[in-house]
C-alpha cells in the first residue's frame, strides 16, 4: 500500500464511510466479518488496514478489546478522532514490518488485502501475533467477477438474461484506482488483483489452516423492466469472498 496516497485519500475516505461505515460495510462486510469472528467479550482483535476505525468501534460495542492499524497517517488520525473515548489503540505503521507487543485472540482485514502490494508479508508478520488457534478472517472483493476494468455486467436482450462478462482472471494485475473524485484527478491508489488459488496457497503458506469460505452478494434489489434479470444476476454473482482460517497449534 503507497502511504501518500492513501493520507491524500483521507479526507475523502473519512467523508464515504463516516461513523458506522457505507452502506456495504453495514449491510454485508461488517456483519459478514462480525459473523465469521464470533468475538466474545474481552478477546483482543487486530484489525489490518483499520482506516477510520469502523470496524473497531462496532467491536468495542460488543466489548472487545481492538488494536487498528494502518499505513496511512492521516486515516490512523480520523480513526482516533472517531473513536474518542473508546478502549481502542491505534497504530500508523505497515502491517508487514510492524512489532507488536500483544499478542490476540484473532485478527480481521476487511477489503483491505487487495491492496496491499505483498500480503503474504503482511500475513506472516501478522500471524506471529495471533495465539495458537487464533483466527484471522479476511474479506476482500470476489477475486472471479469483481476484477476493476476486467469486469462487467452485460445484458443479452435475445435471452433478457443480465451476465457477468470477465476479461481476464488468472493473470495478476496492478490497477491504479483514481480516489479523491472532484479534487485532486492525479490521486490514486492502486489495488491488486489476484485469483482465488492465490489467497487460499498464501494462508496455507503461513500456517493457518481454512475452514470456512463465504462468498457474499448484494443486498440491493432492483425495480423496472430488467429488474428480474439484474436481481436474478445479484443472487448469482457475489460481490465479496471471505475467508476464515486458524493459525496451527505448532
């Protein structure tokens, strides 16, 4: 992750996911990773790529304790801003270098890995920190049909059936993504698109061990004269994938 553009990015991401998140984050990523943690009262959580905190100030209302960290200055100070008065730490630093004092119950990276430029270093330093048995969840957007422009929605007016065209899969790619829209137009981030086998070989690599993969889609619902077709396309073609795993005893 290039830090500089995420802290010229701040404002603007502050701005998008306010207090509770965006409208996915609410319907689907926060619940989802909510759901595959199944925090109890009093663990410790790490939560990689924190941004503005939202996810650790929905886990401090269910009494968890959390450490965000991000690469970016400027979101660790929004984060911090947010969440004052609340039992949550915050670090500015890069989750793949990082030395932690603590160790915890497990750790949460909410559609932050696909960019990240070597999530396998971030995996590995990151693990070091969880307990033996520990669990790491990890949400990102569906490596299959959500591949920034190498993926769309199509209609085939003969079948009045709405599909999922995919350009390219396998190949890896870094795609630069404008952010700060209406501001600054030579901002921009770039996000990393990786298949499926990739993100599965690089928990096994570290030693944690999957056991339980999700793939979430949309909860909108559309009205009009596709409105059957594009529903019937949201129910088949997940938005996100999400993947559990345990770090191993040994």
């Amino acid at each position: 992750m290039k830090k500089a553009a995420w802290d010229s990015s701040a404002d603007w991401y502050d701005s998008l996911i306010g207090e509770h998140g965006s409208e996915y984050h609410q319907k689907i990523v926060l619940p989802g990773i909510i759901k595959l943690l199944s925090p109890l009262p009093g663990e410790r959580i790490l939560d990689v790529g924190c941004g503005q905190g939202v996810l650790c100030r929905l886990l401090a209302e269910k009494k968890v304790r959390s450490v965000g960290i991000d690469v970016s200055e400027q979101m660790i100070l929004s984060a911090e801003k947010r969440s004052a008065g609340r039992d949550i730490r915050f670090i500015a630093g890069d989750a793949a270098t990082v030395k932690l004092t603590d160790t915890f119950d497990a750790a949460a990276l909410a559609l932050c890995i696909q960019n990240m430029n070597d999530p396998a270093a971030v995996i590995g330093n990151i693990s070091r920190y969880i307990r033996p048995e520990g669990r790491i969840a990890v949400a990102m957007l569906h490596p299959c049909f959500r591949i920034p422009r190498q993926s769309s929605w199509e209609y085939d007016e003969s079948k009045k059936l709405q599909f999922r065209r995919i350009d390219r899969y396998l190949t890896p790619l870094e795609i630069p993504i404008f952010t700060n829209p209406g501001r600054d137009s030579s901002i921009q981030t770039i996000t990393y698109h990786r298949p499926v086998g990739f993100y599965f070989n690089l928990l096994a690599d570290c030693g944690l061990r999957i056991t339980r993969v999700e793939e979430w889609t949309s909860h909108r619902e559309s009205a009009g004269k596709r409105a059957k077709a594009e529903n019937r396309a949201r129910r088949e073609f997940p938005l996100f994938m999400a993947v559990l795993a345990v770090k191993s005893k040994q």
